[in-house]
C-alpha cells in the first residue's frame, strides 16, 4: 500500500488508542457473482454455492483497516487465494504475530 494509505491507517489507530502498527489481524474470503460481460478467464464456478465469478481475499487488522486485496477465480480454495495477501500483509507490517481465520482456510496454509 501506498504512504498515504498508511499515514492515514496509523491516524486512524492512535485516534482509537492502539499501537502504529498492528500485531494481529483477520483474513477472510467473498464469492460474488460475475457479471455475463466478466471474460472467463477471470471468473470461475464455484460448484458447491452453485456460483459463478470472482472471490475476493481480504486481510484486515482487528480495526477492519485494510492490509491486503487479492481478486481470485471463485473457485480458487481459500487456503490457496489467500497466500499471496498474506505475504503482503506480512511484508507490509512485519509486526502482525497472528492472523485469525475461519476453518476453510486450514490444512496447507496453516502448516
């Protein structure tokens, strides 16, 4: 993220009386439909919610200030999509010791 994301992410946290940087945060997955216009090659299914699009990967810290994006097909599985904004999130604020997330993220990611 840029320097003026961060500025303000760091405003926003001493107004509400925590550390500049963060140490924990949340990652989590969004399927939404896909528009017909979408090019296939940027969209999937997902056959279990029946769902055709793009999934979104989103790290947050534990204010919901943005850490990490990433836009995958909808049927990328969760523990693989959300490698990349992980690393992000680690790379950009070195400081996070622990992410938590929900069971669909487990098996590889966590180990």
């Amino acid at each position: 993220m840029g320097k003026i994301h961060n500025a303000l992410r760091v405003k926003v946290r001493e107004a509400d009386g925590r550390r500049v940087a963060p140490t924990a945060g949340l990652v989590d997955s969004q399927s939404v439909r896909a528009a017909d216009t979408v090019p296939t090659e940027t969209s999937g299914f997902d056959a279990g919610k029946k769902t055709k699009g793009r999934k979104r990967f989103i790290v947050t810290d534990t204010l919901g200030l943005l850490q990490a994006v990433h836009v995958a097909a909808v049927s990328v599985q969760d523990r693989d999509g959300a490698r990349r904004p992980l690393l992000w999130a680690r790379l950009d604020q070195p400081t996070v010791e622990t992410i938590w997330a929900d069971q669909g993220f487990g098996g590889r990611l966590v180990t």
